[in-house]
C-alpha cells in the first residue's frame, strides 16, 4: 500500500531542537501498513539575548504530509540603552520595546536565520535619533523577553525558547 498526500508512512513528527513531537493519527491501515495525517512541528528561538543580538532561528518540520501554513510573531521585553557624546548623556537601563509582526508560511525558506523587525533605537527612545552629530546610542541589554506567535493551525505547535 502506498500513502497518498496528505498521508505519510510516519505517524510523528519531532523538532530537532526542543525534542517535541506530534504524532497524526492513523488513516488507514492495511497489512503491516498504516497511513498517518501529516503534522508539522513549528519552532522559535530568540538567542545571544546577553549581547543584545536579537533574532530568531526557526525550524518547521512536516513529517511528510501536506500542511498549509502560516506563522506570526513579535519580541517584546525591555532594553539598556544610552546615548554618549558631547551632545546627549543618558542611560535607560529599562526601556520597553516591541518588535514588529513578521509573519512566515508554507514555502517560506525553511532552517534558520528568519528575523523579526525590531525598532530602531530613536524608535524605542521616542522620538530621539538612532545617531546624530555629537552623539552615539547604544543597546547594551535585553532582558524580560517575551515572545508572541500564533499559528492559523493546529497541525503546527508552537514552541518557544528564549536562552541568554
């Protein structure tokens, strides 16, 4: 017997990072064979929050069914951030930001390296320039990190992780 899409010959799906699983369950079975619904497992991680280098790394893995797709998600938390120079002197070690909605879907590339928009830093000051003359700002922290993603289906489970 031969699974025909959306079916697959392997009942879960697991997410390389985080270890977690979704099984389908079973369509049809004949034999020794069973077919199995496809899932995916969808996964989000924000690193390097130390150095303040914030952006995602994500997987999404389909265990070889047919799964349509679409992912949205922000960062918020808060910010050290401060100016130096002749012509500004400030240091707001918690200052609030949050990122743009970025969103992914079916067909988007897939293994890494998708960034969420963040604010730029007079964006996050209000109104102050990122630079100007006589003047340098800086993040230098991140902390209280939060991430917001939702998925418009269930065969997709989210799964998020901040590391420092």
């Amino acid at each position: 017997m031969v699974c025909k899409l959306p079916a697959t010959n392997t009942k879960c799906a697991k997410g390389q990072w985080t270890g977690s699983e979704k099984c389908g369950s079973t369509l049809v079975t004949y034999q020794d064979t069973s077919c199995y619904e496809g899932v995916g497992v969808f996964e989000l991680e924000v690193t390097n929050i130390a150095e303040a280098d914030p952006y995602w790394n994500y997987e999404f893995y389909s265990n070889g069914g047919t799964v349509d797709w679409e992912v949205e998600a922000y960062i918020s938390g808060t910010m050290g951030i401060r100016g130096s120079g002749s012509r500004c002197d400030f240091d707001y070690w918690a200052q609030p930001f949050t990122s743009e909605t970025d969103a992914w879907k079916t067909g988007s590339i897939i293994g890494g390296g998708q960034y969420v928009t963040m604010p730029e830093n007079w964006e996050i000051l209000g109104g102050t320039p990122n630079s100007y003359s006589g003047c340098s700002i800086e993040i230098y922290s991140m902390d209280n990190i939060k991430i917001s993603a939702t998925s418009d289906t269930d065969k997709v489970i989210m799964k998020t992780k901040v590391s420092n």
